[in-house]
C-alpha cells in the first residue's frame, strides 16, 4: 500500500500573508516620498518610484509563489527567494526603518524554506 506525501498549505498562507502585509509597506512609503517630492527633491520621486515598484514585485511573488506551493513546490520556491530578496533591497533602500519589509522577509523566507523542505 502507497501512501501519498500530502503537501503542506503553509507556504500558501505565508505567501498570502506577506503579500497582505506589503501592501501597506510599500503604499505608506510610496505616500511619504511623494510628499517629499512636493519640495522638488528629484531623488525623492525616484526613490518612491522605485520602492512602489518593488512592492508590487513582492505582492505579485508572493501571491504567485504561495498559489505555485501547492503544485510546484521547487518553483514555488524559487520564487519565494526572489521576493525575499526584493524584500530584501526594499529594506536597504528604506534604511531599515519598515516593519512590515521585515514582516513579509520573514514570512517569505519561511515558506522558502518550507518549499524546499517538502518533498514532491
């Protein structure tokens, strides 16, 4: 008698969460460079439009990965290490000043791990 690996949902739902909590990350920091875009600092409108980027990056890795656990789970975790990684450079580039950055860093990290760890 085979018994069938079941496939754990973690990933699913830390993916999901850390999509969830990147949201307010990168919107809230989007907002305040665009207020200090208002005293025509050029670097300020950069930096925002590059932190907006990366949170939508992260949101769409981590929404993509968690969905990709249940059937890829190397795939799946790939893409969790990239987002991590984008997590990553947005908290470098926010001086490590976000809480939520390191909330969805930590959560993607995890299911990165939890990607390997499973077994096909």
């Amino acid at each position: 008698m085979e018994t069938k690996s079941q496939k754990s949902i973690a990933p699913l739902i830390l993916g999901i969460c850390g999509a969830i909590f990147s949201l307010p990350s990168f919107l809230c920091t989007s907002c305040v460079s665009a207020l200090l875009s208002a005293s025509n600092e050029k670097s300020a409108k950069a930096a925002g439009g590059f932190i907006l980027i990366m949170g939508i990056i992260q949101l769409i890795g981590g929404i993509v990965g968690g969905v990709l656990s249940l059937s890829k789970t190397k795939v799946a975790g790939i893409i969790f290490v990239a987002s991590s990684i984008i997590a990553l450079i947005a908290l470098f580039a926010t001086l490590f000043s976000n809480i939520f950055v390191w909330i969805v860093l930590i959560l993607y990290v995890i299911a990165a791990i939890i990607c390997f760890v499973q077994k096909a």
